[in-house]
C-alpha cells in the first residue's frame, strides 16, 4: 500500500510538473470516471457467474479488438 501510495503521489508530481495534467484533463477525469467505476462494478459482479470458457472467450475477443483498432492501418480511418 505505501509504494503504491508514494507510486501515485510522485507520478502526480511529476505529472503536474511536465504539464500532463492540466484543467481540460481534470475535467475528462471527472466525466469518464463514474463511467469507468461503473464499468468495474458491473464486471466485478459478474466475475464469478461465467465460467471459464466463457470469460477466456470475452478476453480473447477484447484483445482482437484492440489489436485491430491499434493498426497503423486504420489511423486515417479511425482518427
């Protein structure tokens, strides 16, 4: 817990010292994370109802997906 705490505190810093975190990034921060922490719920009270098959199946489609949105390729598409 203290070098995860410490881990967070010093990444805070040097974040706000390089100009990562600036006010616009608050913001998005205060918008998509309800969303996010909603989403951990909602995974998290499933975890244990599917079985294995099931929950290897979902992972292996969720890195295709992102394999395939991460192509160079589709950058002129997707952006």
């Amino acid at each position: 817990m203290l070098f995860f705490g410490a881990s967070d505190f010093f990444s805070a810093v040097s974040y706000t010292a390089t100009g990562l975190i600036t006010l616009d990034a608050i913001k998005l921060a205060f918008v998509v994370g309800p969303v996010y922490a909603c989403g951990v719920w909602f995974g998290a009270s499933l975890f244990g109802k599917a079985s294995e098959t099931v929950f290897r199946a979902i992972c292996y489609a969720l890195i295709a997906a992102a394999v395939i949105f991460g192509l160079p390729v589709l950058d002129g598409v997707l952006r």
